[in-house]
C-alpha cells in the first residue's frame, strides 16, 4: 500500500484506521511546506513587531492579558504542555493514541497554526516508528479541545512523558533515543498548537464509525439468522412496503434480509403460522435501517472534523490576520459521538429481544433454552442473561454527555463539550454491541442445530457454519463466556469481514 500522503484535507475513517490499525506508511508533501512556512512567517513577524497574540505574548485561558517577556516565550511553551498534561486513568489503546498523531499532524498541516515543518515531521516520525505516546483517557472537557489528552501526546515529542516501543512502556525520552529520534525544542504558539484540538474525541468517533459500519452489517446478519429459526414472515420485507416510506437506511437493511434469507426453507407465508410476526422480528429493517442512516449522518460529521483546523488562534497568511476565535469546541463531535452510542444501544436492544423469543419455549417452538435434555442442563438461559446486562448497561451509556457543561479556567471556559466523553461511552457500548451479536448468533446457529442447518438459506448456512467455527454446538453444559467472547472478537476479525462480503456483498 502507498504512503498516505498527509495534506490536512482527505483523512477518511478508513484511512484513518488503516494508520493507526494496520500501521500504513505516511508522508509530508512539499506543498504542504510551504503552506506551513507561510503561517509561521508571520509568527516571527509578530514578534519582531512586539504585537499581542494570544498563546505567543500572552498567558492561556484566564491568564491571556498576562504579557509573557521575550526572554520567557519558549519556556511558556514547554510550561503550557507540561502543565495541561493532567490526564488520568486507564490510557487510550495504542490504536487509538496513534489516531491522534495522525489527526494532530493532518489539522496542522493545513497551514492555519503557524507551525513549523518540523512540528508535524516529528508527529508523522512518530508514527513511522510506532512510538506511541501514553495518553490517559480521562481529563478533557472536550472545549480549548482535548487540552490534558494532547498535553500527553506532546510530551513524547519533546522527550517527557511515557510511550510505548517495541512492547514496552517507557519513559518518553528513552522510546525516542532507542527509536533514533530527538526531542523537538518548542518555539512560539507550538506548545499551543500542539494541545489545542479535537483529536482525542475525533479518533474516538473514527474508531467508533469503523466498527459501527461493520457490527450494522453484522446485525442484518445475526437477525437473518434467528428470523429463520423462529420461522418469520418475509413478506414484511418486501420492496414495495419500502417504497412508500422510502428512508435510505431502512431499504437498505431490507434489501439485506432479502438476499440473506433468500431460499431458506424455514421461514412461512401469513397464517401458516400465524398472521404477522413480533416487532423484534417484523420491524428489522425500520430499527436497523434508522441506525444505518445515523450512522452516516456521524461519519459525514466525524470526517469533516478529521480535516478541519481546530486550533487557536488561527494565522490567515492570505489576509494578514490573527483571529482568536472557537474552532476547539467540540460540540459538533460531541453530539454526534452521544448520537452513535444511541444508534448502537438501538442496534443491541433489539438483538435482546430476539434472543429471548429464541431461547424461550412459549415464542419459539423450541426447547426451552435451545437444549434438548432441559433440567439436567440449562442451556443457553444464561446468554440472554448477559445480553439482557449488556442492554441495561447500554441505557446508562447512551445517556447525552453533551448536555453538561462545567466551566473551566476561572470561568473563561464557560461552557464546554464533554465530548471526549462522549466517545468514550459510544466505544463501550459498541463493545456491548459486538458481545450481544455474538450472543444471538450463538443462540441462532443453536436453534438452527435443532432444526437442520440444511433447512437455512445459502447464506444462512455460511453463517451457521462460521458460527461453529468459533462456538461448539451445546449439548452438555459448559463455561459460556469465553465463547460469547471468542465470537465477539470474531465479528470484527478479517474472517469476520470476509464473511460478511460472501454473504451481502
């Protein structure tokens, strides 16, 4: 694969994952450059000319009429990241902290932040040496950006903090030694500009739209599944009821539960069973496709964020000006990231649903818990148990944390996002998400054990059979966990991918 040419404006969730994921190769066009010496220039003109800019000759925050003497500007800097750094808590994965290297260096490269080339050089170096800056989870307040999140990242490039190299935890300075890079010395506005972003949440909602557009294909599938073994009604499905309430989403989960469930010789027509199904089976493609059409409402915003300049102040060569104004606040990402943990918590709910009417005698036909000798073994009871904690649990998630606002730095930072909160609570519950799926395709390739998988449609027995690849049919008792875990995983594995293209692709 090419080098990602980093130029500021085409990140894309993909990309972006393939970055921080799978450690794709990254690079610094020369017009890129350019567009950097052309704002710093008037950094250095500004100083020359002794004129105010906030974060330059000034203090931060409460402290921005505080005149900063010229022997004083580069320690300001280096006091700036050092004490913003308060960041606590369990540390973001290093997938996630390697995100936001790369959407650090893509906002400064648009040529807005009066950086020098080196800044961003030393970001990308970071990356190509998968130096991994140790970055606590907890401690934004997501307005000024990601202000204690990115302090953490930008101690390791000046030789402070703790990072991650070659597997190991160590202190900042000796990750970049062993890696064969120098400490960057900071000079005027780049401590600032360093810290003053939307980096952490934006790789948050990056990660979280990757793995939402995956586990929503995941959720038509597992559906599919339990549709058969519960012996539905497709003619639900049909294009025509689609038609006539014509949202993009929901026609497109439908079109899935068509192709998925085509040629099953498990599911029924009206009254031979009975009329119309329950909602949770009935109304798949209206909960799923509404999730579906979100999702793409917080990709469309997360990507444009990716590509935005989200410092302050901001140099605009072209005109000559210095404007102090609100790019950091998060509020965009933030809405959007309680947004996806909403869709997500949607997506579980109803997952619930279903494994109950397949684990129950009354709504499903089937042996009580999906085990043939009931009483003696219990079964699959305890997998609803699970996913019934997880769905609970999700509720408490998907509460807003947008909707909150504590004001910071004496009251200058009146109002603020939450937003990396935000996208720490929609990754939760996607990981919820992936465990409910599992634990209803669990329950569906059981049931379908009992049936005849035979009797599955062509896609339903793939399906079936990568089920079984990872999970044993259950006949006596066993440890459930870690089979609920291992399938969890398994989703989003590139088996788990390759799967999903064979059967809806």
């Amino acid at each position: 694969m090419d080098p990602l040419a980093i130029t500021g404006q085409h990140l894309t969730v993909d990309t972006v994952v393939e970055v921080a994921e799978n450690r794709r190769a990254v690079m610094l066009p020369r017009e890129v450059a350019d567009r950097l010496a052309a704002s710093r220039f008037m950094v250095t003109r500004y100083l020359d000319e002794a004129r105010p800019v906030y974060g330059v000759t000034t203090g931060f925050g409460r402290f921005s009429d505080v005149v900063i003497p010229d022997s004083e500007r580069l320690q300001l800097q280096l006091n700036l990241v050092r004490s913003h750094a308060a960041g606590v808590g369990i540390p973001f994965t290093p997938a996630i902290a390697r995100a936001m290297v790369l959407l650090r260096a893509n906002a400064l490269a648009q040529g807005f932040s009066a950086v020098r080339t080196i800044v961003v050089e030393r970001l990308l170096d970071l990356l190509t040496h998968d130096v991994v800056p140790v970055i606590p989870s907890q401690g934004s307040v997501g307005a000024s950006g990601d202000l204690a999140p990115l302090a953490h990242l930008a101690l390791v490039l000046i030789g402070e903090g703790e990072a991650w190299y070659t597997g190991r935890r160590l202190p900042g300075g000796q990750a970049l030694r062993e890696a064969g890079l120098a400490p960057l010395r900071l000079e005027a506005k780049e401590g600032l500009a360093l810290i003053n972003g939307t980096q952490a949440m934006t790789a948050l909602g990056a990660f979280g739209v990757y793995r939402a557009q995956r586990l929503a294909d995941w959720a038509d599938i597992a559906s599919s599944l339990s549709f058969q073994v519960l012996r539905g009604i497709p003619q639900a499905f049909m294009p025509e009821v689609f038609a006539v309430r014509p949202h993009p989403g929901i026609i497109e989960s439908a079109r899935n539960l068509r192709h998925l469930l085509q040629d099953s010789r498990l599911t029924t027509a009206p009254g031979e069973l009975r009329v119309q199904d329950a909602y949770s089976l009935r109304c798949i493609p209206q909960v799923h496709g509404a999730s579906r059409e979100g999702l793409r409402h917080v990709e469309e915003v997360v990507t444009r964020e990716m590509n935005s300049v989200t410092d302050n102040p901001l140099f605009f060569p072209k005109t000559n000006e210095v404007v102090s104004a609100g790019n950091f606040h998060g509020e965009p990402v933030a809405l959007v990231l309680d947004y996806l943990a909403i869709i997500a918590a949607e997506w579980a709910s109803i997952s619930e649903r279903r494994t109950e009417r397949l684990v129950n005698p009354a709504l499903s036909g089937l042996p009580p818990f999906l085990v043939a000798q009931g009483g003696l073994n219990s079964g699959l009871m305890l997998a609803q148990y699970t996913a019934a904690s997880l769905v609970s649990e999700n509720k408490v998630w998907a509460h807003p944390s947008s909707v909150d606002s504590i004001p910071t730095s004496a009251n200058q930072e009146d109002h603020v996002s939450m937003g990396t909160t935000a996208g720490r609570k929609a990754v939760t519950v996607l990981e919820n998400l992936s465990r409910v799926l599992a634990v209803e395709l669990i329950c569906g390739a059981q049931a379908a054990d009992l049936l005849g998988p035979e009797l599955l449609s062509s896609s339903g027995q793939k399906v079936w059979a990568f089920v079984r690849q990872y999970v044993d049919e259950w006949q006596d008792d066993r440890v459930l966990g870690p089979d609920i875990e291992r399938l969890a995983d398994a989703l989003l594995s590139s088996s788990g991918l390759k799967l999903v293209e064979t059967v809806l692709r």
